[in-house]
C-alpha cells in the first residue's frame, strides 16, 4: 500500500491509455491514481495547474462528456469533474489555465453558447464561471497571450468585434476586467506582440497604431513600443520606434536588462558575419557588445537564465556565463565541451541548470537524420566554477537528450523524459543530483514530464472541498447530469472479396479477429461492390450496394444478416450510380445525393428507414441535376452545401433536412462561377470556408454572415486549426523567385490573413515537392512535413513549431492519414523515393512526447497509408495499403501503444474500408449462426 501519494503526473499503458497517475515522494511506488475513461484511449489529462491548497486542476476526457475541467488531491476519491462546461463531447475543452497570485485559475473555454471566452475558478464547482463574455454572442473573442505580471493582473489580447484584438486585463473578476488599449480606433487590430517585463513589473509590448512609418530596411521601426502595469491609466505609448531587440534572455537581478547574441556584418560586408554578444536596456543607446568574436558562423546561440541574475551559455568547447557585464562576463568551465553540438540544456527551478556532453558519435543510417551519441556525461551548474562540475561520467545508461522542462521530488532529485535518439521512444529518468545516481523508470513508457506535487489529508484521505462563491454577475447554474454513456463498440462492417464472391459486406469482431462474409447481397464473382460505408448515430451502417436487380442503391446494417437490406429503390431500374456524398449528422440522419429518374442528381436525406428515405428538394427542376455536394454540418442543426446548373454556376445553400428549410444563403458575385471547390468546417463548428476558382467564401450559415473577401484566396486546400481560422499552402506572391510554398492562416479576412512560415525558414513538405500534405488531427491541430522535421501548428506563429527534429524521409513527401481522434499516422520510407525499399510506421499526438514510431523498418512494411483508418477497440487500427514485396492490396493491423505490425493474409481484396457498428451479435459472441 502506497504511503500518501506526493506527485500526480500523467503516464500510459497499452490497456489504460494516458490517464492520471500518483507517486510517493520518491517517485519510487507508482499506481494509476484513477481509469477515468476506461479503454485504450484513456482519459488523455494535459495542463496539470497546482493551486495554493495542494490540489491539482488539469483536463481530461471520460468519454461521456468531452474534454472539462477536472481537480484532484492525489486520491482516487477526490478525483472529480469540477464542471461540465462543454455541454457534449467536444474534444478541445478548457484551454490556457493560468494562476494569478491571489489563487484563482484563468483559463478559456467554450460553453456552446457564448464562444471560446474567459474563464476563472477557485477550484470548486459553483465557484467555475464564465469571467466575460468579451464578444457577445456565439462567437469568439480569439483570446491569447497570456502573460502574468508581478502585481497579479493577467494581459490577454482578444477581440470584442468593436475594437479589434487589443491588448486586456483581469484579476480574475468579472468587475477587474478591462479593455487597456485601441490602438488603432475602431475594428482594426494593432497586432500587439509582447516583449519584456522590466524591474519594475511593467509590460512592455511592440504594436501599430496606424500612424508609424514602415521603412523597408528595419522592420522594427514599423512597431511603436507600449508600456503596462495592468490598469488602464498605467497603459500608454512609450515610443513610436521599437527596442533594439524582441529575442533578449533576462540577465541581472534588477531585471531591466537583458542579453542577447546576434551577427552583425565585419570588415568583409556580406562574407564576414560575426557573433557578438550584446547587452541591452531596450533602447539603442543602452544597447553595447560585452563579448566579442563569440563564435563563426553557424556557432550556437542558446542562452540559458538560470533565474538568479546569471545566463550560461556554451561556445566551442567552454561554457560561459554572464550577468550582463564586461567584467562578470568570462568561461566557468574551459574545455570542458564535447562540441557545440553535443551540449543539450536544461534549467531546474532552483537556479541550476543540468546539461549533457555526448561521446562516442555514431552516425545513423536514416535519411535525414544527422545521428547520436551512444555515451553521455551529465554535468550541472549554477553558474559558477566551483558549482559547475560532473554528476554521472560516460555512460549508455546516462539521458543523451534533456527535454525543456523536468519536476524535482527534492532539493537533490530531479525527474525527466528523454528520448535516447531522435527516433527512439521516450524514456523516463531519475537523477540524484547529489550521489550522481541515474536510474531509468523502465514502467513510465508515456510520461510527458510533468509532475505536479499535491497536498493530501492526513493518512491519504480527501481534502473536503471549500465552496466558492459565484460571481454576482454571473447566476451559477445547477450541476447537469451527463448523458447516458453509448454502449461500447461491438464490432466492425467492411467490404472484402475471396473465392466465388466478389466485393460484398463481410463483419469482424471488436479485435478484428474472427471475420466473415455478412451477407452474399449480390450472389457471384461480381458481387455487390459495397461503397460509402458511413455509421448513424445510432450505430447502424448506410452504405450503397447492387443486388443484380435494382442496380445501385440505398442499404443499411446493424451487423447482422437479417438486419442488412435495401433501404429504398430510389433510382428504378439498373441504374450504374446510385447515391453518393453520404455525410451522417449528429441528429440520426445521413444526407447523400441521388436521382430517382424524374428529378436530377438533387440532395436527398434518410433516418434509416425506408419512410423517412426522401427527397429534401428539386433545385434544378424536373430532369436537370444540381449536382449538390456532401453537406458540411455547422453549429444549430444548420447543414451547407453547394449546387447549381450550367445556367446560374454554383451557390451556397442551407438546409435542415426539410424543402422548406432549405434556402440560398447569398449570391455568387461571379454568376459563371462554376467550379466550387471544397467546404470546410472551422475547428468550433461555426463557420466553414468555400473554395472557389475566384476567391473564397466564409460562412455561418446565413447572409449577413456570409463574406467574399476576395484578395489572395482561391483554390486552396483549407485546414481547421483554434477558433474560426483555416491553414493553408501557398506560394507567396511578393517573394521574388519562390517556387517552394510558405503556410499561412486566415480567418476569411484580408487583414486576418498571415503568413506563419515561409520557405526561406523551412521547406514545408518534401524536398522539391510541389505538395504539402497538411493534415488535420481533429482537436485544432494540423501537422505538416518541413523538410526532415515533423511540425504541428495551431494556426499562431509561436504555435507553429518542430515536434519532431529530423525523423522524417526528405527525399519524398511523408505519408499521413489522420485517425479523428487528435492523432495521426504516419510512414517514413527509405532509399530511392520512386522505389522505396523500407518503412517506418509512426503515431503522433501533436506533441513531442506523444510522436512515436510504432513499427520499426522492415522490407515488408506497408508502402503507403489509405486515406482514412479507423480505430478498433482494443487500440489497434487496421488498413489496406500495398506492401513493399508486390501485394497491391495487403491488409495491416498494428497497435498504436504495443506496436506489433501484421499482415492480415485473409483479407486479399479488401477495399480498406471498414465502419463500427453496434450490433448486439459482435464482440465475440456466436456472431456467425
């Protein structure tokens, strides 16, 4: 029996998925703290927030009522949702949890009705409210920027839709929250970017105000510099230029300077660039180097503050530190380096900082993959020579990597995730700083290194809870029950071929262990060719099928023999086509596109039965098709779709189901537009944006929020990321001689449209490749390929980042397919791109951590992904996809967490895709009788 659990943090099985986790006090007894989603996909917790009494706020999902607000003490018992703000099982939840000084949490969430807004708790339930609602109505507010000042208040950028995104302020009260800037009067945005907090807790921020000037050498003197305390009277503009430096370490203890390395030009203009290390004040006149000749170029140039006035950094094979002088500026440990290239930091909460030396180089045989070592020393200082020394000699059992952030048990003990080599799962350390002990806790295979120290009752019991008080401008509302929990997933629906039948329905159990033909619907070598499998919401499977006699037409399953038939003969006779577009929507039904042979090819809804099978309108009249495409489904039961003839181009229409409800939504302003691209939902369900051959439309639904901002948009492919913005993959048109495309974000505006990376920072997709393969996670993420480095964005320039440094195949563009569920899959290949000859398969949540290859090189790996897979009960997935020894249609099954790949030798001709269905004969009962 576990001693009073001491730390909670986050770790992973192949059974229970991340789920939250305690330890004692030497991180010596680990146990699950509490199986919140019970299942592989576990509860995923993130954003673990210590507050003043001990408890532990974080996030996390059980499966019944999305991603909230959970609290814990370290007790299974004190365990609990603290609200169910979300109202359903939206994935993306609360967001942002910040502490302020007097024990409140900040964080942004989104309730379905007032958009993703501010809100704060004291870590109870009626004291969990919604802070202001900064944009009335539905819509977001676009909240970022965090930034806690020393006097306790929180600045925010957001956006009230009267003054643009403007710089906010809290103290974690409705009363205490203000508007501090318009810097630019009226809608327009003035773009504040933060800077620095001076010795004085002031906030100084870099933002335009419409009236600076935008020289073309320095691009800084387009920003005025902004200074804060919080308050409004405390919040005025400082100078119409911008400081010397926005990438400055704080070094010191007054905290009004900082240090920064840049190149600047040498006596051989453009072929001699020099490293200098500087000391600035934020002004050019308090700006002086205090290190000359630091380096050549390509020299490192990671600084690192240890918090106590001093930053260290390492050059060649010294290690430096400074605190902001010439004199104070000098080597602590000379020679002492393996190489810049070796050296790996990281700075601990007491003002130490750990760091590497790699020995013994090996060089890897990945394309793209520079290598690593296979000993390591660790080393620690604080800053000085007597303080800086060896903790651990070579060793392979030492970390080779430090990540950014580790948690310390003690003054002396340290715990860490690391990954041995770029390619290699994460392994998790415990380091006593004192004896230079190093072990590996060889059973946290999923830690993401954050552990949270909690306070428990005494003997381990649950701290009672303190009720709060709700806000007097915000009525707090009674605890909801959740819905009842759908039953598990009983079994799979797919589509496969072997000896005398054709494509037909066959069923799988709920490991897709035991498989069988369903139902033989079309008796012969040609089959049914069963296609657009798509689950209700109730479980059962639509999908489009030939019985021989009526051609192809509507059927559905529940995964049984009996209960697999025709839904309607909507297309009378043989007819080749039959539906298409099936989408199913939240409410039971599934929209999809047909012609009965009196009307065109028009839009047409089913609620699974043969009755509630129908037209839902005849837009082009008689026996001309409008040719409507798959519905997209917004927020409020609304559903979008475009159609049109050859006379009148291509419009946007909404509908709920009904002719009568189904209604233009605006006018093309080209009446030739013909070519109406694809339609895509914004992350928050509110909007979606048209792509079109001559500009793009952002829409929610009706015409005054309908906009044609013309300008750059065209045919793109759009990707969801936060709130009610898209990525996308263009080429620049103001950089001269590109030929390689740079990722920008927009929110369907002109002015909302930026760009996050272009290609003289990084290649976005393969080498030479005109393709980009942006992908979707379906939490707001999107990952994309940047030469060898795997990168995730979240639609923000910060947020737009490397999770995985060189695991990628440049010489081709890497394969992936999202899962649905936050995660994608992805395959790595070597040797010759037009004839591969290995491959890799990967997971990835978005998260450095959570990237992880699952299936190591093989010469007979799959050579591609599919399109889409789906993820079976017991975390595996299963995919059809050409091997790499000739099969063009082998079938795979791999566990996610156990890894495992396999070739399913049953499954020939399967057509790889495959629908969950709740069908009480599944989950290894006698499914076959």
């Amino acid at each position: 029996m576990m001693a009073s659990p001491r730390f909670v943090f986050i770790n992973g099985t192949a059974a229970t998925g991340l789920e939250l986790w305690v330890a004692d006090s030497e991180f010596g007894e680990r146990r699950l703290l509490k199986d919140i989603n019970p299942g592989f996909r576990g509860s995923d917790p993130s954003q673990l927030t210590r507050l003043p009494d001990g408890k532990i706020l974080f996030v996390s999902n059980d499966g019944i009522h999305g991603r909230e607000l959970w609290i814990t003490d370290g007790t299974e018992g004190g365990t609990r949702m603290l609200r169910d703000i979300g109202r359903g099982d939206g994935t993306r939840g609360p967001e942002n949890l910040t502490l302020l000084p007097n024990g409140l949490v900040v964080f942004t969430a989104d309730d379905g009705r007032t958009g993703r807004e501010l809100w704060v708790t004291d870590g109870t339930s009626v004291g969990t409210r919604l802070l202001q609602d900064i944009l009335t109505g539905s819509a977001a507010s676009n909240i970022a920027d965090l930034i806690v000042l020393p006097n306790g208040r929180l600045l925010f950028m957001a956006n009230d839709g009267v003054h643009g995104t403007e710089m906010w302020s809290t103290d974690g009260t409705a009363g205490g929250t203000h508007r501090l800037t318009d810097a630019i009067p009226g809608v327009g945005s003035s773009s504040m970017q933060f800077s620095r907090i001076d010795g004085e807790g002031n906030a100084y921020f870099q933002g335009s105000d419409g009236n600076d000037g935008i020289p073309s050498a320095d691009w800084r003197l387009a920003f005025g510099e902004w200074r804060t305390d919080g308050t409004v009277e405390g919040t005025v503009k400082v100078s119409d230029s911008a400081p010397v430096t926005m990438w400055g370490t704080p070094v010191g203890t007054a905290g009004n300077r900082w240090v920064v390395k840049e190149f600047y030009t040498g006596p051989n203009s453009d072929r001699d660039f020099i490293q200098a290390l500087y000391v600035t004040d934020g002004t050019r006149e308090g700006t002086q180097i205090i290190l000359d000749h630091t380096g050549s170029p390509g020299a490192p140039s990671d600084l690192y503050a240890l918090g106590n006035g001093l930053v260290v950094f390492p050059q060649d094979r010294d290690l430096y530190v400074t605190d902001g002088t010439a004199s104070g500026t000098r080597i602590i440990a000379e020679g002492s380096l393996t190489g810049y290239w070796a050296q790996n930091f990281l700075v601990l909460p007491d003002g130490r900082a750990l760091f590497v030396n790699g020995d013994n180089f090996t060089v890897s045989d990945k394309p793209g993959e520079f290598g690593h070592y296979t000993t390591s020393d660790l080393w620690i200082t604080d800053g000085t020579e007597a303080g800086t020394r060896l903790i651990s000699a070579m060793s392979t059992d030492n970390p080779r990597t430090l990540p950014s952030t580790a948690s310390m048990l003690d003054d002396h003990t340290v715990v860490l995730t690391s990954r041995e080599t770029p390619s290699s799962a994460y392994m998790t350390w415990k380091i006593d700083l004192g004896t230079g002990l190093v072990e590996r806790l060889r059973d946290v295979q999923a830690w993401n290194g954050d552990a949270q120290a909690v306070a428990v009752g005494e003997g381990g019991q649950t701290v009672p809870e303190v009720p709060g008080t709700p806000g007097p401008d915000v009525p707090s509302e009674p605890e909801q029950p959740g819905p009842v929990p759908p039953k598990p997933v009983a079994g799979y629906v797919f589509v496969n071929a072997e000896g005398t039948h054709g494509k037909e329905i066959w069923g799988a159990d709920s490991q897709f262990g035991e498989r069988r033909l369903l139902k033989d619907i079309n008796s012969g070598l040609k089959g049914s060719d069963p296609t657009e499998l798509t689950t209700m919401s109730n479980g059962k499977v639509v999908f489009v099928a030939n019985d021989g006699i009526h051609g192809r037409e509507l059927w559905i399953t529940d995964g049984t023999e009996s209960g697999t038939r025709m839904l309607r003969d909507i297309g009378t006779g043989d007819g080749t086509y039959g539906p298409t577009n099936l989408v199913a929507t939240p409410d039971g039904r599934v929209f999809f596109t047909a012609s009965d042979g009196i009307t065109g090819y028009e839009l047409w809804v089913t609620d699974g039965t043969h009755g509630g099978t129908r037209l839902v309108t005849n837009q082009a009249q008689g026996p001309d098709s409008a040719h409507p495409s798959a519905v997209v489904a917004l927020n409020g039961g609304k559903y979008i779709f475009s159609s049109g003839t050859g006379l009148t181009g291509r419009e946007l229409w909404v509908t709920d189901g009904t002719e009568e409800g189904t209604t233009l939504i605006q006018q093309v302003p080209r009446t030739e537009l013909l070519n109406m691209g694809e339609i895509t939902l914004s992350a928050d369900g509110t909007k979606a944006i048209v792509s079109t051959d001559f500009g793009a439309f952002v829409t929610d639904g009706t015409a005054e929020g309908t906009t044609w901002p013309g300008g750059r948009f065209g045919q793109q492919d759009y990707h969801a990321v936060e709130g009610s913005r898209w990525v996308f993959a263009d080429f620049d048109r103001t950089m001269a001689n590109t030929y390689e495309k740079s990722l920008f974000v927009t929110d369907g505006t002109v002015e909302g449209t930026l760009k996050l990376l272009d290609p003289t920072e990084q290649t976005i997709g393969g080498k030479h490749s005109g393709e980009t393969k942006l992908t979707e996670l379906g939490n707001g993420l999107v990952i994309f390929q940047g030469g060898a480095d795997l990168y995730v964005t979240d639609g923000t320039k910060g947020g737009t980042q490397v999770i995985a440094d060189d695991v990628l195949t440049f010489s081709t563009l890497t394969d992936f397919v999202s899962l649905g569920d936050g995660r994608a899959l992805f395959l790595n290949q070597e040797g010759d791109p037009s004839i591969p000859t290995r491959a890799d398969l990967w997971v990835t949540d978005g998260t450095s951590a959570g990237t992880i290859r699952i299936a190591g090189s093989q010469t007979w790996n799959a050579g591609h992904l599919p399109d889409y897979v789906n993820v079976l009960a017991d975390g595996s997935v299963v995919f059809s996809a050409a091997s790499m020894d000739g099969n063009p249609n082998a079938v795979w099954k791999v566990n996610m967490y156990a890894g495992g790949l396999q070739r399913l030798e049953g499954l020939q001709n399967w057509s790889g895709e495959y629908r969950p269905t709740e069908a009480a004969g599944f989950g290894g009962q006698d499914i076959w009788v």
